[in-house]
C-alpha cells in the first residue's frame, strides 16, 4: 500500500489507484442492476471493506428507480466545476457523477461497486489498477416487460432502448457475464461471489 500511495504522490496525473478495487456494474434498461447491487449490498451489509457508490444524478428519486442523490442540472454542474465527481458521464439527457469520496475509498483498500454507463469504462480502467466490469443482462423478452411495467417510457423509446441492448462491439471482452432473467437471487449470489473474490484478491495484493 506504501508503494502505491508513492506512486500516487510522485505521479497523481497518471498514476492509477491500486489499494482496493472499483467494480463497474454495466447493463441494459430493465435488466435490473440496481435490484441486483441491492441484494449484494444487503447481503454483505455485516462485513467491512466493501462500499456500494451512491450516485448523483438529475433526476428525481423515486420508488421504482435507484435511491440516489439529486441535484439540478445547474447545481450538478457546478458540482462539477468545484470537483465534486471523480467521474461523471451523461446518457439519456440527463448526468451522472460519482462522488469524488469514491477515489477515498480506493485508497483505503474498499471494493467499490457502482452502477456506470458503459461509455466511461476506458476512463474508470485507466484510474483504478484493480478495476473489473461486470455486465448484468436478460433475455430480450425479459427487457422489454420490464421497461413496458415501468411506465416511464413510450412505446419508441422502448424500441429504442432494447436496440442499444444488443450485443455492441464496445462491450468489454473481459467482462463477467450475469443473467438476470431469472430470480434475482440466483443473479445476486452470482454477484455477491465475485464481489467477494475481489476483496480477496485484493487483500493478498495489500500483503506484496
């Protein structure tokens, strides 16, 4: 961890972060990645050194959507302006950022695991040296009755959420693959196994 925090300090601009790991959770609309970073976060609720990234986003919370923090899209801005986002990364009009405490957390050694659009991965890998993509998805069917129960899009725009859903040449290779058409049980303990790998690779790599 020495070396690393070095490393970091001779060379900020470039040098990646290394003491713990950041998991970027990827995946079409309505193939339930929220629900599913919500069972794993549960279920690893009463053991330390995993933290679950609360975004910003300019939308309003609601029941049906993830439980996030809300600015305006004047305020996220100038969020943005002060530095208040490690990452931040716009998609379907509205923005996202991640909080700059997330880099706080790297450095301590955490498994961080956050919902990302998949445009900002090149960014994410090169920042964080243990970074792993895992991409959560369902059948085609499955998709579209799930943004259909939704009811916060119309009919085009569900045509054209699950024609952004195939496969699409900019999907990291090395991703871990999770079927969520299932229960959501069977994809969370899929989850919550690689979740747990990666606090285990990274404290034997706090131990070189």
């Amino acid at each position: 961890m020495a070396a690393a925090m070095i490393e970091r300090a001779l060379n900020p601009a470039t040098a990646p972060l290394r003491n713990g790991a950041f998991i970027a959770v990827v995946g079409p609309s309505g193939a339930g990645k929220d629900t599913i970073i919500d069972f794993a976060r549960t279920a690893l609720a009463d053991q330390p050194g995993y933290h679950f990234v609360r975004r910003v986003v300019t939308r309003p919370s609601s029941a049906d959507a993830e439980d996030h923090d809300t600015l305006s899209e004047e305020q996220f801005l100038a969020a943005k302006r002060a530095g208040a986002f490690c990452h931040f990364w716009k998609a379907h009009g509205l923005h996202y950022g991640l909080p700059k405490s997330v880099d706080d957390e790297i450095e301590r050694g955490a498994v961080t695991i956050a919902n990302v659009s998949r445009g900002i991965l090149p960014a994410l890998r090169e920042s964080y040296a243990n970074f792993l993509v895992v991409h959560i998805t369902a059948s085609h069917e499955v998709l579209a009755e799930r943004l259909a129960s939704r009811g916060r899009e119309d009919a085009e725009e569900i045509r054209r959420r699950l024609m952004r859903a195939a496969p699409n040449p900019c999907d990291p290779a090395d991703a871990v693959m999770i079927d969520n058409s299932g229960s959501v049980s069977d994809a969370g303990n899929e989850l919550v196994a690689v979740l747990k790998k990666s606090a285990a690779f990274v404290a034997v790599s706090e131990q070189i």
